[in-house]
C-alpha cells in the first residue's frame, strides 16, 4: 500500500498535536475531564485513511507520555494507546471506509472508545491494585464533559475546514 505525502503529513500534524493540545487543557487546569488527547485522535479519523488513522491513536499517547509525562505511561497512557487506536480506527473506518454519516460515525467511534476504556480498566487496573469497578464508573461519568466537547467541536472544525475549502468535503483522502 502506497502512502501519499498529505497521509504522512497529516499523520505527523495529528501526533504533535496529541502532545500539544492535552499540554494546554492542563496548563489551564482543564486536564483529563474534558479528553483533550481524543479531540485531535477523532479528528485524524476523519482526515487519514484507515490504517494510518489508526497509527494516530497508539503514537499520539505514546508520543504524549515520552515528551511531557501526560498521562503518566503506565496505567493511563497503556489504557489511553488502546482507546486512541480504537477511536481513530472506527472513526476512519466508519467515516471513509465504509462512508457512514459525520452524525453516525463520531458517536459510534465515542462509544466504542469508552467502552475500550472500561475494558482496559478491568484488565489492567487490578494488576496495580486499584478498584476497576469504581474507576469504570468514574471514569464514564467523569468524562462526560469531553464526550461533549468532542460532539461538539470536531463537527465544528469539519465544516468549518470543509466550508472555506481547504479539504475537500467527499473523497479527497483516496490515494492515487
């Protein structure tokens, strides 16, 4: 499979900006509750083809904890590299693959990140003695606000990219 420039640059725009914008959500001590990590992950789902999508969500953490220690990379940054592959890849996957709706795509990529989120809980938490129920449960209900962000801002930037025109709004991901 050939890769286009625009894939590669893309993929390293999205990954620095898994590092950037969760540094600034926490320097304005706005931190984990809103998801900062997944805005930009999400995002690559819907500019990046399938398999480099998903390259996004398991560097973009990993990239995030080497450089500046968020999140911290064992329990968090593991459960967050597995939420990230997930997310980008059902987004792109359900997005440009299969040709799902904005409206259709980023709820259920949401939904299946979390739901990644709860399993990885369950696996990991307890091999560092912390409770897995407790943190599912806080987990979901905590992060409610950044399940609204996302709702709300990657619909926003989309049309907003697709509107002044500088992306395509149908097939401009196709590699030649």
């Amino acid at each position: 499979m050939k890769i286009s420039t625009q894939q590669i640059t893309l993929t390293s725009l999205f990954i620095a900006l898994c590092v950037i914008v969760p540094f600034l959500f926490h320097l304005l001590g706005l931190g984990a509750m809103f998801l900062p990590m997944f805005v930009p992950i999400l995002l690559a789902g819907f500019f990046i083809n399938f398999p480099t999508a998903i390259l996004v969500g398991l560097l973009g953490p990993l990239a995030s904890a080497l450089a500046t220690g968020m999140p911290p990379l064992f329990p968090t940054g593991v459960s967050m590299i597995a939420e990230g592959t997930v997310a980008a890849g059902v987004a792109s996957f359900l997005f440009q693959s299969k040709k799902f709706s904005l409206w259709l795509s980023l709820p259920l990529a949401i939904v299946v990140e979390r739901i990644t989120r709860v399993i990885v809980i369950y696996l990991i938490f307890p091999l560092f003695g912390l409770p897995a129920r407790e943190w599912s449960i806080i987990e979901i209900t905590f992060t409610l606000p950044g399940i609204a962000l996302q709702l709300f801002l990657i619909p926003l930037v989309l049309f907003m990219l697709w509107k002044s025109k500088v992306i395509k709004r149908k097939l401009w991901w196709k590699i030649s």
